[in-house]
C-alpha cells in the first residue's frame, strides 16, 4: 500500500473476467457517495475452463445487510470485485499477514471507517477452483469463527447474530464440481 498513488485501489484476480464499465461504475458511486469506503459487484461464477454460468452470486446492496451478513457467515462481498478508497485502505492498513480470512478481517476493519456497499448488478464473471482441501476448510472454518467472535467482542455485539456458516464454503466446492461437469459430487455438498 505504501506504493499506491491513486484516489482508488481495486482487488482482482487474473483469471476472472470483468467487464469494461465495471470500475467506471463503481468509481462514479464512491465519487458521488462519499460515506462509502468499499464498494462490489454481483458477479456470474464462471468454471475453471472459462465457460460462464446463468448462476449468480447476488450480495446486498446496503451496508446494514452486508453487515448483517458478515455476522451471519453468509455471502456479503464478492472480494474480487471490490474498489475501494485507497486512503481508508492505507489507514487501516490494507490486508494483515497471518489473518485468515483475510477478506472478512479487511471488511470488518474498513466497516468501522465507512460505508460498505455492493452495485445491484453483475459486473464480473469469477473462476471458481478446486481450491478446498479439507484441511484448509477446517481452517479457514475454526479461524472464521475466531475472527467473528473477537470482533464481537471488541464491538459487544449480541452473540445471537452469529451463526454457523460451513455451508458457505461446502456450497462452493460443489459449485466447482457443477461447473465441472461432475453432478454427482456436486450433490454431495449442497
């Protein structure tokens, strides 16, 4: 972050697809709504081989539900979409080492600067990949709830917001497999 020079700093991932007015648009909102720090899109998921899918990912808009949504474990940002202000970025200090997952902590944080808002629209097509191994969804599943849980108290938030939220991550390994041709795996995790 210490490099950056630009009002704005957008996340991406080289083998997504995004389409040619999707920071346009973001830019245009965050000029115009200056109590928003973090902005994403909707997006399609789109397999490993590139063919892209009717199936959207639909995140909400306001920063009161992605809020909620945080809490809950349920999708609230699509993190490959996001542009955000890159001077909030540089206070907060951009995505801390050895913090996983490393989006929730980033959204968390930026949460208590500004406004988090998603675009009701699907301005990206996002590769999904076998990426999961058990191990890592143990992981990231324990580290999660560790996160929640200081932010919780760190904020004395009610206990009774958080859920459990395995689903999200077993959702998106048979999403990989649907993708992929293999509909009888994908079935085993939805």
């Amino acid at each position: 972050m210490s490099k950056v020079n630009t009002k704005y700093v957008a996340r991406i991932d080289a083998d997504d697809i995004y389409f040619v007015n999707k920071f346009m648009k973001q830019i245009n909102f965050l000029e115009k709504n200056n109590e928003v720090v973090l902005i994403g899109t909707n997006a399609n998921y789109m397999s490993e081989n590139g063919k892209i899918s009717k199936i959207m990912i639909n995140v909400p808009s306001d920063h009161e539900t992605i809020l909620n949504n945080l809490f809950k474990k349920k999708r609230a940002i699509i993190q490959s979409t996001i542009v955000a202000r890159a001077d909030i970025l540089k206070k907060i200090g951009g995505y801390r080492e050895n913090v996983y997952p490393e989006d929730y902590d980033l959204f968390f944080r930026i949460s208590e600067i500004g406004k988090i808002h998603n675009l009701d629209e699907s301005l990206a097509s996002i590769r999904i990949h076998k990426s999961f191994s058990h191990y890592n969804l143990n992981l990231l599943i324990k580290n999660h709830q560790k996160l929640i849980e200081s932010y919780n108290v760190k904020n004395n938030i009610q206990k009774n917001k958080v859920s459990s939220f395995a689903s999200i991550y077993l959702n998106r390994i048979g999403l990989y497999y649907y993708l992929n041709g293999n509909k009888i795996m994908a079935l085993l995790f939805y």
